[in-house]
C-alpha cells in the first residue's frame, strides 16, 4: 500500500477548519472541562458542609448528655470491698457488689473449669453484670 496516497486521502476527507472556529472549539471544550470540574468541587464542598455538620450535632448532644449527668447527683455506688491475703493467694480481689460468699463460688468454679489450683489464680476484680 501507498501510505502517501492514503494519508492524501485522508487529510483531504476531513473538514477543514478556521483557525478562529478552532479557537471557539477549543474555547468551548474547556469551559465545558472547567464547569464539570466546579460542578465536582460544589459537590464535594456541600457533602463535606453535610457531614462537618451531622459531627457538630452529635458533638453537641454528647456535651450536653454530658452536663446533665454531671448536673444530676451521682448514686453513692458501693465501696469495692478488699478480701485480707491469705497464705498462699496472689493478692486482693476488689469485690464491686457481690458478697463474699458469691466471690468465694465464683473463684471455686472457676479453678474448677480450669483444673488450676485457686492459689495458683489471680483474680483482679469481680463485678455482677446486671
């Protein structure tokens, strides 16, 4: 194949075009390219106004959840109550509600289950889960 000829061909196919509607075109396709991209850019910027908004509202609800339970008096909650160490334990166990009987069966069952003995365990704190 001839590929002068062919390029001839094609070259004279084409419309030709001024140079001043070449620069309306080109003019027109980037006014085109700028308003999507500031369309783009108000969207983003009213997604973002939407979500800086939602987080002042929640922000706001928890500051004020927060001055009411402070505002309230605060329930007298029971004193942890310390078990004396025993020969052999691994410490003091901080009883939150529970008495020491129901402490003393909780510590039992649990070197049970594990098949630990009860000085060889160290218990923290327990607490009843109401």
């Amino acid at each position: 194949m001839n590929f002068t000829l062919l390029a001839a061909q094609t070259a004279d196919s084409g419309t030709k075009m001024e140079i001043g509607d070449a620069a309306i075109t080109a003019v027109f396709g980037y006014s085109v390219v700028f308003f999507g991209l500031v369309l783009l850019m108000c969207v983003l910027y009213i997604t973002g106004a939407f979500f800086k908004s939602k987080d002042a509202k929640a922000k706001a609800a928890l500051e004020s959840a927060k001055k009411e339970t402070a505002a309230k008096p605060a329930e007298a909650a029971p004193a942890p109550v310390d078990l004396p160490t025993a020969p052999g334990s691994a410490g003091h166990v901080k009883l939150h509600g529970v008495p020491d009987k129901e402490a003393a069966m909780i510590m039992a069952i649990v070197a049970d289950k594990m098949q630990t003995p009860l000085n060889e365990l160290r218990f923290i704190s327990i607490k009843e889960v109401k």
